[in-house]
C-alpha cells in the first residue's frame, strides 16, 4: 500500500503531506489552460508552455500542513475564478481550490511533492490545444468521475470542514485572495 507523501514550497518553508488515501484516491491530471499558465508566469516560475502544469487533485481533508501554514497565500486571476494559493516566503505556486470549502476540491501543483512519480500515472489532459479548434480534454471521465467521487465522500462524512485552506468556524479562506487588476491579468496572458 502507498503510504503518505510529503511535500514542501521550494525553499522549504512550507512544508507538509498527504495521507496515504489522499494518494490513492487522487487523480494526477496535466493542465494546458492559460490561467494555469499565468499563475505559473505570476509566481515567477519558468513559462511551462507548450508543456502543461502538472496537477494532483484530491480531497483537501487528506491534506496536512506540518510547518509554515502562515506563508499560505491566494491570489484569483478573475472575480469567479478558483483561488490559487501559493507560498508567500519563495512564491512557489501550491494548489488550486474552488472559493468555498463546501465543494472540496484541490489540486495541488505536482512539483512540490518529495516523490512526483509517486502519484503515478497522468489519467486526463485538460484543455489540449488542438490547432484550429477549441481545446480538448482526454481522460475527462475519469478526471470528473474522481472530482464527484471526492466531493462526495468528504460532504457525507463530514470531512469536507477539515481543510488547511480555509477556517472550520467562518468558512472563509485561512489568507484573503488577492484579486488580480485587470493590467496585471493582460501582462500574463500572451
């Protein structure tokens, strides 16, 4: 059985892991959205196009933060977009969630794991360019079947309040998002 696997920003500073159900239930999917791009571009990583950003999405209840939860910070590239949390000591973009802690979800940046390959197989590729044509993604079944699956299991249960990103109490975000001007949008979209 696959056992948890620890993760940290790049400096190190934020650090922590997922449980061995969070690895085992999580789909590890390859993004080629251009916000995905301009939060890369945003946090100062190298321009991953044409490769997309590599992603883990899991329950955000598997997730446990060991040191550094005060360096969490998001920022939202548009007003309904997700938020985009990352690591304010070295800007290493982390993960992504939806708004509300009510729909758990998260997908976390593939990168910051100790052991990448230990997520195994890329399962969906979303927002494939196709030339010509609007963007595809194969493997969404199974990309959509995991996020329900998830959402599901953490509602019922109850688990779906235990996240390191927002408060149990308010259910706000444990950092206010930085909404994005408009300039600054533009300057990271090409």
């Amino acid at each position: 059985m696959v056992g948890s696997l620890a993760f940290s920003c790049n400096c190190g500073t934020l650090r922590g892991e997922v449980s061995a159900a969070g690895v085992k239930t999580g789909t590890r999917v390859v993004c080629y959205c251009a916000d995905c791009r301009a939060n890369e571009l945003y946090h100062g990583q190298p321009d991953p196009a044409p490769d997309p950003v590599d992603l883990f999405q899991l329950s955000p209840d598997t997730i446990t933060i060991t040191q550094g939860a005060e360096q969490l910070k998001a920022i939202r590239l548009g007003r309904r977009g997700p938020l985009r949390w990352y690591a304010a000591c070295c800007g290493t973009p982390f993960a992504n969630t939806l708004a509300k802690p009510g729909l758990p979800f998260a997908g976390m940046r593939s990168d910051v794991f100790e052991d990448k390959s230990a997520l195994g197989k890329i399962r969906a590729k979303a927002f494939l360019p196709v030339p010509g044509k609007q963007s595809r993604t194969n493997g969404g079944g199974v990309m959509a079947w995991g996020i329900l699956s998830r959402m599901i299991t953490a509602r019922l249960s109850g688990r779906w309040k235990e996240t390191p990103f927002f408060d149990a109490e308010t259910g706000k975000p444990v950092a206010e998002p930085e909404l994005l001007s408009k300039a600054q949008r533009a300057a990271l979209y090409p």
